[in-house]
C-alpha cells in the first residue's frame, strides 16, 4: 500500500542558513524527509573555480556541519536527507557525508551523488544563445561553468534505490521536493495536476525560514511572534498533492496564509507557468487557508505538460570589483560626503581608471532608491565607491582611491573599507532535456 | 491612501528581472488593488530604477498582483554595481505608492 501522506521538512533556504531549525526539525518534525536548499545561482560557478583548485573541493562548506547536527537524529527516525549541497562536485560531497557517518558511529548509511548536470564542456564553444544575447561560443574563454537544472526523476530512482542521503548539484529547487512525492505516491511523471501540485508545496519549501515568518517582519504592520528562534517550515503532503504547511510546535515564526502567500510569488514570473524541468505549474487557482494556529492548508495547484527543454545557469568571468567606502557624521556630514564624492570621481578621472562601469553611492541618501528628497537631513552618510573593471590592478585603485580621503579628502571621515572581487556573473540558456544524462552514483558509509 | 497601509510584499530576482508579489491584507480591498495599482503607475514610480517594461498577473483567488520589472537589476545580480544587488529593497519602495482616492 503506497503511503496516504509523506512529511517533508525545509532544513536550509540558502547556503549560509541557520542550522538548529533542521536539528529541530529532524528531532521533533515526525518527517519522512529533510531536503537542504544551499544552491544560489551563482554558488555552482564559485564552486566550479574551486573545484579546478582542488578535486576534491567544490561541494557546499557547511555540509559537513549540517550532516553532523542531523545525520544522529535522522537515522533513528528513518528520515530521508536530499541536498544540492553537492554543487560542482556531488561525489566528492557524497565522500565527505560517508566520512561524517562514520565519524557518528552510523556505518552502513546509503549515499546516493547525482551527477549530470554539469555541460560545461558539452556547451562549450557551441552556437547556443543565451537569453541576455550572444552565445555560449561568445563567450570564449571567459565560460567558467554550465549547469542544467535537472528534475525530480532522478532523485526519485535514488530514493527507490534505497539511498538515506541524496547529494545532488544543480537540480530545481522544487523538485528536490516533489522527488519523495513521486517516490512515495508512484505518481507518473505526465500526471501533470499531481506534479503541479507537488511543485507549489516544493516552491513554498524551498526557502525554509522564508515562509514561516523569516523575511516576513515589519513592525507596526507584520508581527512576526519570536523571530529569533524562527523555525523551519514542513508540509504534509497527500496523495493527492494538497499539503497542510507547517513548523514545529514552540519554534518562532509564525505560518499563516499571508506569508504563504508572499513565498508562493516569490521569484515567479508568469504564475499560470511556472516553468519546471517536469513540469509547467500553475499557481493561479492555488488556495491557502488558516487550519488552526502556524497552519495553512494548500490546494487548488495545477499544471502543464513540461516543455522539453531544460534551463542551465552560465557562468562566466567578467572581470573585477574594486570597491571603497567612507563615512561622514555629525554636522555637515551630507555636504562632506558630497565633497569627498566629487573628489574621488575627479581623481578617478585624472588617473584614467578604466572602468566599464563605475558608481559613487552616499549610503543613506541615494545609493538604493536612488535621488530623493533630502529632508530631514541625514545625520550620517557613507559613501561608496564601485567599479568593474578588466583587471584586479585596475579594480585595486577605487579602494586605494578612496582610502587616501584619510588625509587628503574632507574632515572626519572614517571607518574605511576596501575590497576587489571576482566578477562571476551568470546568464542563462534553454537546452533540449535529452542534452543532460543524469546519473546515480552509490557509496556506503 | 499608501499603498502599504493596503498591502504586503516580497521582491525576487531572476537576472536583471525584479519580481515582487502585492498582497491586499484584507480580501476586500484586492479589487481596489487591481483597479489602481496598474502597471503604468508601478513604472513611473520605479522611473530611473525600472528600465524595461513593467507586466501585471493577477491572482484574485489569493488577493495579490504579481508584478514583473525588466530592467531593474543593474544589468543582472551577477554582475551589478548596486548596493542591494538582488533589488530586495524595491518591495519596501513598492509599497511608498501613493493610491488616488476614489470618488
């Protein structure tokens, strides 16, 4: 008899998430399963760059901690873990999480890496377009990585192979979990209502603190009770792809349908296609309705059939940050910071930086929502300097430029800093699914 | 009447795309959401952030709008000058809006 429900908990909604509310939920959640969203866009390219360093680099810094804390409590309730923290090299990870079982006492634990969906050299100096213009070959040496994001059928065949522990790289962040939907529920991957629906609980997931009250706070307006101990969220989940969201009883936070509802637009574009390797979701006729306290009920999803076609995220180099900051207080402090603006622009001007793209911010006046008005006057200002520019040399001068207001710019200014980075930025471009072969690879603690 | 004494909101971002999600607190006020916070008034209130076209879907059966910036990210997240690179900070100015009062 297949399973009536399945409880999924979130146990992280990005790479540097707070990891007590995964112990939490792993020790008081009831959960079949424990899914890690680590994996921004741009965290696989990083991950691909270390990795080239190093073979055995390139997975998510904090997995072994995050293994460590839940891995005890896992296996003694049989509760299934499925992460992306494999990023750039999921069987190097899967490696780690066996020596961290080991290290727990728990021999024998099942680990499952999913690999495939990196087409760095498949795409490489291809005709490919990429949906900001140009082409993959464009590129040139500058491609640091590509990456498919791959669905939920693969993380499925782990789970039906008995894996405890699936590491996957990039995959789509809701289909890591609708893949224990599937495993557990046997619904075909062309049952397209089920997977729809499997896709708006995985979506209200995939940001762990996000739909439980984190992000959420605006007082006089959103109370959001114990924020400091927010929770993780978790959903049970029907055979019929409606779920009850909610979080651990005592855990801060709050679950309520307004802040469902803010999870189920976020990063969404066209809500009646919500474009998924497995499927086309649509969001329109989902309902979200209180069933008691830090509980709502979802139902109402649907979906399309999927188009075929597969997104990969690309990386590439392009160039380097050079970035300065100062402040400015007290009396006056808007008209210094002013003045140490212009004067930095002329400077950077008289050295002929080259820059191909070049900002001067006064933090607390402009450097977000851009001129406004300037009344009351703000009692302090920090301005900030950035650059991108085609070489670290040159990236290096807006810092340097910016630091010398010390003892050459207007009065009081302090607090320096100064930092050059690496430009990593990310395209992206559409692929025939048959492109990417996933494929399982099996270890045992 | 602000649009924030009406309506909650969250910003995303895909590229150089800003997403924010407006959500009427009370069921009842969604209509006068949807009558008066159109797209052009959405664009003129981002003019100088927002670049590209502005698009509106509706969603009455969860009293929200759901509204798509092109253009408002600095060239993409990736690769942006701007302090709030991701634009989380546009769903708080979103809600600055100055809605008409209806006769």
């Amino acid at each position: 008899m297949p399973a009536r429900s399945i409880r999924i908990g979130a146990g992280a909604g990005f790479s540097g998430d707070r990891i007590d509310p995964a112990v939490e939920l792993a020790e008081h959640g009831r959960l079949g399963y424990l899914v890690f969203e680590c994996l921004a866009e741009r965290t696989i390219a990083l991950a691909q760059l270390a990795r080239q360093r190093d073979p055995e680099a390139g997975y998510d810094r904090l997995l072994a901690a995050r293994l460590q804390a839940v891995l005890p409590a896992c296996r003694r309730q049989g509760i299934r873990i499925i992460t992306n923290m494999g990023a750039a090299n999921p069987l190097a990870a899967a490696r780690r999480v066996a020596e961290v079982a080991r290290g727990l006492g728990l021999g024998g634990l099942r680990i499952a890496a999913l690999l495939g969906d990196d087409l760095t050299d498949a795409l490489r100096g291809t005709e490919t377009p990429l949906d900001e213009g140009g082409t993959v070959a464009g590129l040139g040496n500058r491609l640091v990585s590509a990456n498919a994001y791959l669905g939920a059928g693969p993380v499925a065949e782990a789970l039906a192979g008995g894996a405890e522990v699936v590491v996957t790289g990039r995959v789509a962040d809701p289909a890591m979990f609708l893949a224990p939907m599937i495993h557990e529920f046997g619904w075909s991957m062309e049952d397209w209502t089920r997977l729809g629906r499997g896709t708006v609980v995985g979506h209200l997931l995939e940001c762990a603190g996000q739909v439980t009250g984190g992000y959420f706070a605006d007082p006089g307006f959103k109370h959001v009770p114990d924020l400091a101990r927010l929770g993780f969220p978790l959903a049970e989940v029907t055979e019929e792809g409606d779920a009850l969201l909610t979080k651990v009883p005592g855990s801060g936070g709050r679950v309520t349908p307004a802040t469902c509802k803010e999870q189920l637009l976020y990063e969404v574009h066209d809500p009646a296609r919500y474009l998924q390797p497995d499927v086309a979701a649509d969001f329109t006729g989902v309902r979200l309705e209180a069933a008691g306290e830090d509980a709502v009920r979802i139902t109402g999803g649907g979906g399309r059939a999927r188009t075929g076609m597969l997104k990969v995220s690309v990386g590439c180099h392009e160039g380097w940050f050079g970035e300065g900051q100062i402040s400015y207080a007290g009396p006056g402090a808007l008209a210094r910071g002013e003045l140490a603006r212009a004067i930095v622009r002329e400077r950077l001007q008289r050295i002929g930086l080259e820059a191909e793209e070049l900002r001067l911010d006064l933090i607390g006046l402009d450097a977000i929502l851009g001129p406004g008005p300037t009344r009351p006057e703000p009692r302090e200002v920090r301005l900030r300097v950035i650059g991108r520019c085609a070489s670290a040399l040159a990236a290096e001068r807006i810092g340097h430029e910016v630091d010398s207001l010390y003892l050459n710019g207007p009065a009081s200014g302090g607090g320096v800093t100064t930092a050059v980075r690496e430009v990593i930025g990310m395209r992206s471009c559409l692929v025939p699914a048959a492109m990417a072969r996933p494929a399982l690879h099996w270890l045992e603690a | 009447m602000l649009l924030r004494d009406l309506a909650h909101a969250r910003a995303g971002d895909k590229g150089d795309t800003s997403s924010i999600g407006v959500i009427a607190y009370r069921a009842e006020d969604y209509a006068r959401l949807e009558r008066l916070l159109t797209p052009e008034r959405v664009r003129a209130h981002f003019a100088g952030i927002v670049h590209g076209e502005v698009r509106r879907y509706a969603l009455p059966g969860i009293g929200a709008l759901n509204f798509v910036l092109e253009g408002a990210l600095g060239g993409g997240v990736t690769r942006s000058l701007a302090l709030d690179a991701h634009g989380k900070c546009l769903a708080s100015a979103m809600l600055e809006i100055e809605l008409p009062e209806e006769g």
